[in-house]
C-alpha cells in the first residue's frame, strides 16, 4: 500500500468515525446548533437582508451607468443604488400599511356585526331542509354575545390587568429590547455587507485558496456561483410574480363588486410567495371572509380564483420565473413537503432553490459520467 493509498484510508476511516460520533450524540449536536444558531442569528438575519436588498440595488447600479462618465461620481453609484432601493422598500411597506390597517379595522367591524346573523340564517336554513341543528342553535344561545358590551368589558379588563403589569415589565422590556438589538446588528451588518460585497468576497478567495486545493476550489466557487444565480432568479421572479398575482385579485374583487378586495389581494400577495399551496391558503381565508357578507360573492371569488390562476399559471409565471429554477415540478412538490417538514414556511421557501442546485449538480455529474464511460446511448435514451 502507497502513501496516497494510505491517506486516502486514513482519511475515510476519520470520516466514518466522526459520523458515526454525531449521529450517535444527534441530540447534544442539534442543541448545540440551536445555540449557535440563536447567538449567529443577527448576523444569518443581516446577510438575508442583504442577499433581498442586493437584487434591487444591482439593477439600480447597472441603470445608474450616466456616473460611469466621470470618475469622481463613479464612487457614488453603489450609496445612490442602496438609497433608492430603501426608499423603494419603505415606500412599498408604507403603502401597504396605510392600505392594510384601515381594511383590516372594516374586516374586524363588518365581522362582528354579520357573524351572527350568519350563524343565525345557517340554524334557520339547516331546519328548512330538515338537518339536525339544535347542538349548533344551543351553542349559539349560550355563547351569545352582545356585541356593544365589547368595548367595556375590554376596558374593565385592561384596567385589572394593568395593578399587576409592572411585575412582568423587566422580561417584556429585556424581550422588546433583545429584539430591536438583533434587528439594529442585521441592518448594520447588512449595510455593512452590501458596501464591501466585492472586498469581502476577494478576501474569502484568498482564504479558501490558501487553505484548499485549487481544484477543489474551482469546484466550490462554480456551485457557490449556481446558487447565488439560483437563489436570486427564485426570490426576484417568486416577488415580481406575487405582486402581479395580488394586484390582479385586487383589480378584479373590485370590478366585481366583491368584498374586502385589498386585504385579500395583498393577503394572496403574500401567501403566494409560498410555493404551489401558499395561493390557496389566501384563497381559503378569502372565503371564509366572504361568505359571511355574501355567499354568491364567495362562490364568484373562488370562480375567479381558479381563473386568475390558470392565467398566472400558463401565462404570467413562465414569461416572469421561466425556466430559471430548472427543477422539474415534482421535484418541487418534494421540495416543498421536505422543506415544510424540516423547517415550516421558510423551509417550503428555500428548499425549492436548494434542491434546484442539487439537481443541476447531479444532472452535470450524471452527463458528464455517461460522457466518459463506455455505455452506449441506446442503452439511456
């Protein structure tokens, strides 16, 4: 046996031993990685901010070439580029707010108000085709609520509540405090991060260079330069896509005369963003808010739905994403289910780019492999 015979050994016996440790203390490893996640998390939060804000601010750079033409300006373009896309972001947030807090206090107002005699048309029209409704119409008898009593009984309870606030003051304030901490550090490392993206990536190379074998480190910087495209085709075209989708429902709710049609808009706008059920999820609750006010409102809202969809589907979704995650939908669909297994709403989110690296890592490896072998293409074709 050969020294590179002995090392490549000692190097695979090594790897199986430490694997073996992890899985053996799985649960002392993941406590500590939750621990380290949770010191990290300013800092994992502060590179997501800049990863979002990097895509706006690369399109406004590149817009930005009249500064290009003379050199003392040319320094400016990444501050203006990183002004506009804050101005942008916080436009955008204030618009939404200014729309979204008056439509939920009328969603709040109209619900107290048409919930029971909804509930009370469901028990009269539940005995006119003869189902058994005395259970629900004796609920509704003793949950009765008087509505105009509401606001008294919240007052009376504010005012015992508050002889004993001063006892939970010191964790609420050390809570909100943490909090308003870990969002000043991401933002500041963010910021930080977007002004010296190019410094700071020159020094990782060098890094890696020195401590890694060059091809190994050709290898590594080829997939790092996957997933960033990957990441950003996803997260630009998944928001542009969810924009287009929520102002389309709000147009069309309003045109046909149907309820709530910004909060449910912007509500689909969001829920959206989670692929493949994120769009029903808004379409659910848009039902239920409809149905209270107007039945045949809420059947025609979900006609819509399932219109507007086929549209965003067919039409919008492949000219806005196209085929910049190259993952087959099936896969999606596993990505989706794996990812919201592992880690909820933001694991749906992520595991579709992550596994869009994933198979075109595979795919390459695989071509490449049937490339240099001796089987014929009869054989795969």
């Amino acid at each position: 046996m050969n020294l590179k015979e002995m090392k490549k050994g000692i190097f695979y016996i090594t790897y199986a031993l430490i694997l073996f440790f992890l899985l053996y203390n799985i649960r002392t490893v993941m406590g500590a990685g939750h621990s380290l996640i949770s010191i990290l998390f300013p800092f994992i939060l502060g590179a997501a901010i800049a990863f979002v804000l990097s895509l706006p601010m690369g399109f406004f750079e590149r817009k930005l070439t009249v500064l290009d033409k003379k050199e003392p300006y040319k320094k400016w373009k990444r501050p203006l580029g990183l002004v506009l896309t804050v101005l942008i972001f916080l436009a955008v947030l204030s618009v939404v707010i200014l729309l979204i807090i008056p439509a939920i206090r009328d969603t709040a107002e109209k619900i107290m108000y048409t919930v029971p005699p909804f509930l009370t048309g469901l028990v009269r029209r539940m005995k006119e085709l003869n189902i058994p409704a005395e259970e629900l119409e004796q609920w509704l008898n003793d949950t009765a609520i008087n509505w105009s009593a509401i606001g008294g009984k919240i007052f009376t309870f504010l005012k015992t509540w508050s002889s004993g606030i001063f006892v939970s003051t010191y964790g609420v304030v050390s809570s909100v405090v943490g909090v308003i901490a870990d969002v000043v550090i991401a933002v500041i490392f963010a910021i930080y991060i977007l002004f010296s993206k190019e410094n700071l990536y020159r020094q990782f190379k060098m890094m890696v260079y020195a401590f890694v074998p060059e091809k190994a480190a050709d290898k590594l910087f080829s997939v790092g330069k996957l997933t960033h495209k990957t990441f950003a085709s996803f997260f630009a075209g998944q928001c542009v896509e969810a924009c287009i989708l929520g102002g389309m429902f709000v147009v069309c709710m309003a045109v046909c005369g149907i309820p709530y049609a910004v909060l449910i808009g912007v509500l689909i706008a969001v829920t959206s963003l989670i692929p493949i059920f994120g769009a029903f999820i808004g379409c659910a609750v848009g039902v239920l808010l409809i149905v209270m006010v107007d039945p045949m409102k809420a059947l025609v809202f979900l006609i819509l739905f399932l219109v507007i969809q086929q549209v965003e589907g067919n039409l919008i979704y492949p000219k806005v994403v196209g085929g910049s995650i190259g993952l087959p939908g099936i896969w999606v669909l596993v990505a989706v289910s794996v990812g919201g297994s592992l880690a909820g709403v933001i694991g749906m989110i992520l595991f579709i780019p992550l596994f869009s690296v994933g198979y075109a890592l595979l795919r390459d490896k695989t071509k490449d492999i049937l490339k240099r072998s001796s089987v014929s293409k009869d054989k795969y074709q």
